[in-house]
C-alpha cells in the first residue's frame, strides 16, 4: 500500500472538487498498476505538491527514477511533450509516459537539494534565468496551450472583474496591468515556457556536482540547442507549459523568496541573461500579476500584497530603479 498524503487529499478536493477527490481514492490502484506494469519498486515514503503525487521507485534494472502520478488536466496534459522537446538538457528527463493518466516516469533528482535552499537570492535568480534561456530557446510544439489565447481571455474578465476592487490604487495598478497586456497581446510568441519556475521547482541533479557542466552563458542558443549542451547541476520540474513570450515566465523568481528591493535587480539580470526585450519583458511580467489577480478577484480572496509590489515596481520603472 502506497501512502497518499493528507496535504494533497486537501488540495485536489479544493481545487478540483468531486473529480480530486475521485483521483485521490483511485490513487492506491494506479499507483499498483503502474509500479506493476514498468516493474517498479517503491524506494521511499510519497512526497506530494498541490496536484500530484510522487512516489521514489527503483527500475527493474537498479536506476532510480521518480513515479508521478496526477489528475488529467489543461495544464498537465502539455507536460510530456515539453520534457520530451526539452529531452533532460535543463529539465527532468521522462523515461516513460501514459497518455490515457498523463503518468510519468521521471529520472530522479535530488528533492533535498532545492534552489530555495540557496542562500544567495541573485545566485537563484540567475540559476532560474540560465534555466529559462534553454528551456524557451525552443519553439513549443503543435498542440501546446497559447499564450495569445491566454491574454485574450484575461483581457476580456477585466472590466467584470474591475468592478469588484473597492480600493481605488489597485484598481489603478489591475488597470494598468492590463494596458501593458493591450500592447503586446498581438505577439504573444511562439517560445515553449515552463510557466511555473519557482525556486521549488529547480532541484540538484543525484550526480556529483564535479561531474556536471554549469552553463553560464546561454548567449548564441537557436532552435533545439536546449537539448545539445552540457547540463548543469541545477534542473528544471513541474512545468505548465505553453507556447508565448519567455517574459511571461520570469514573474514566479521575482515573488518567490520575496525582497521588494529586489525587484528590479532581478528583472534585470534575468532579461540581461536571457536576453529578452526588457519593455516586451515588462508587460508580460505584468500579464503575469493581471492573471493572479483575476484569479485573487475570481475566488473571492484579497488581492495578493507581492503582486500587487512586482507590479509597483516595474510600471514604467527605468532599469534600475
């Protein structure tokens, strides 16, 4: 018997309802199913996040690997062709895959070692934005969610959701957060994104760090690149990817270990490594704070302080400010 976590019992039934829960109880099943039929053996307690659960496996032959187990969804369902596109060169490298359950087996990293653990907040910051060079280098596949599709969709929710911020400032600052979104939304890019590159989703490779080639200068990257050059020790999880301008993916390394002085330093530094347009970088960045906030207004919740400083400090802000 696998254990399934309380935590992620919790999160599908709020987040997803009667179908988490239904994923929840048939979990020990697939979990059986899946170590039988690619003849795995469980190689540690379950560890979780909010939407899946991750079992530590030995393969029939010794290696290690990850199984991940998780509900079928728009965001899930474009994970396996991203890591495939992506194949191990800054991401995790999928070794197996089902279509039917979107279950993945996944080579095994390091869950103790996580970029929130380094001490050095710029040193993270430019980890996740050498990682972000590579893994958008890429054009994404057909099939991907679309970040034009995306925008047009929040543009359309903002006059409903306007109506319901009773402070005037941020309902100014959402205002403007959708302007910026108006000017670049007819060229959303066609770049495959991760979406969700926090400091929790960059782990350390099993393999010691003397054995592993650190790319610091992802400059002179073209198409397919990601795949071709030496790995460094920290890696890539967990994408929700989509096809869009790789400035909609910088905004979780300017919330995450959170320093408002930060801000700007961060951006930056990471359109200077990945070598992005900063004004195209800052509107979607502020694409990015308009699609948590409609969902902070759509749920009912406060609008979240963090965003609502990334947002403060990069409208219309100079470099450097």
């Amino acid at each position: 018997m696998i254990d399934v976590p309380v935590g992620l019992a919790a999160s599908q039934a709020k987040y997803n309802g009667a179908a988490g829960r239904a994923f929840v109880a048939g979990l020990p099943a697939r979990a059986a199913h899946f170590l039988e039929r690619w003849e795995l053996r469980l190689d540690g307690p379950s560890m979780h996040g909010v939407t899946a659960l991750v079992l530590p496996v030995l393969r029939a032959d010794g290696t290690p690997a990850v199984l991940k187990l998780q509900l079928l969804d728009e965001e899930s369902a474009g994970e396996p062709a991203a890591l495939r596109v992506w194949d191990g060169g800054a991401a995790v490298r999928l070794l197996v895959h089902d279509e039917a359950t979107c279950t993945l087996l996944l080579e095994r990293l390091d869950h103790t070692r996580r970029l929130t653990h380094l001490p050095d907040t710029r040193e993270a910051a430019l980890v996740v934005a050498r990682l972000l060079a590579r893994l958008t280098a890429v054009p994404a596949p057909e099939g991907m969610r679309r970040l034009g599709d995306i925008a047009e969709a929040m543009l359309e929710r903002v006059p409903g959701a306007l109506k319901l911020i009773a402070d005037p400032a941020e309902r100014r600052l959402v205002e403007d957060c959708a302007a910026a979104v108006r000017e670049v939304a007819t060229e959303p890019g066609d770049r495959l994104l991760h979406w969700d590159l926090h400091y929790d989703n960059v782990l350390q490779d099993l393999r010691d760090l003397q054995d592993l080639q650190d790319i610091q200068d992802p400059d002179g990257l073209q198409d397919g690149d990601a795949r071709s050059v030496g790995r460094g020790p920290w890696v890539a999880i967990d994408p929700k990817p989509l096809a869009g301008d790789p400035g909609f993916d910088l905004c979780p390394a300017l919330g995450n270990r959170f320093e408002p002085a930060e801000i700007r330093w961060r951006f930056d530094a990471m359109t200077d490594v990945m070598g992005l347009d900063r004004e195209r970088a800052r509107a979607w960045t502020l694409g990015r704070v308009l699609q948590n906030t409609l969902w902070d207004i759509e749920d009912g919740r406060p609008l979240e302080a963090v965003q609502l400083e990334i947002a403060r400090r990069l409208r219309g802000a100079p470099r450097g400010a």
